[in-house]
C-alpha cells in the first residue's frame, strides 16, 4: 500500500507542469482579445462622436474633415486612426480605420495585426438663419 502512494504522489505535479504552459497561453490571449474589443469599442464611440459633430456643424466639405480629426483626437488616445468624412445636405458620414498592433509577448508572434473599421452616419441638424 506505501508503495502505490509513494508512485502517485508526484502524478498531480507532473499534470500541473504539463498544463501550466498552455494555461499561461490561453490567459495571454484573453488579455490580447479584451483589449482588441475595447479598442473597437473605443472606435465605435469615436465615430459617433465624431459623427455627431460634423452633422452640429455648419461647415463645408472641406472642413468637415478637420472637424473630424479635432474630435477623434480630442475624444481616444488611439494614434493613427483614418478618417474618411462623406459630407452631404442631410447626412454626415464618418468611417474610421486602426490598424491594431498586437503587443501582447508570445501572442504577438502567434497572431497577425488586426484591422479594426467603425462608421457612423448622423443627420444633419442646420439651423436656418431665416428662422
């Protein structure tokens, strides 16, 4: 009987040793996803926003643009995000487009960047000076 308790008693060690690598992999990828998904988040918000101010604004094509760039930058700490602004008499459009770096060890070799893309359209809301 001492013999068979002296064979098993290193079994759970040897199991946990085993795991324990692809535990600490699984953990690393949920951190990367978590923070993939609050970027989109982040984006979707910024396009709103952004979205929402070209539409209060009375501007012109041209500006609506920086218009939209002031509020991206005003609004994330996200660098380098592409902004596409379609400005018409009813509607303002705003497309965003981030490239995520993954930046998360070991993941970052495993996985390929991501391209996050959010848009937003908002009517427009001009007041007529006539009024």
């Amino acid at each position: 009987m001492n013999n068979k308790k002296l064979v098993d008693s290193g079994q759970a060690t040897v199991e946990f040793a085993l795991t324990l690598p692809f535990l600490f992999v699984f953990s690393l990828c949920v951190v990367q996803v978590g923070s993939v998904a609050n970027d989109q988040l982040v984006l979707n918000h910024v396009a709103q926003t952004a979205a929402r101010a070209v539409s209060l604004a009375d501007v012109t094509a041209e500006s609506a643009r920086q218009v939209a760039i002031t509020t991206v930058e005003r609004e994330t700490n996200l660098r380098e995000i592409q902004i596409e602004v379609d400005l018409d008499r009813d509607s303002a459009n705003v497309k965003l487009h981030y490239d995520r770096k993954i930046t998360v060890p070991i993941i970052g070799n495993l996985l390929d960047d991501f391209s996050l893309h959010s848009s937003a359209t908002m009517p427009r809301e001009l007041v007529d000076a006539d009024n």
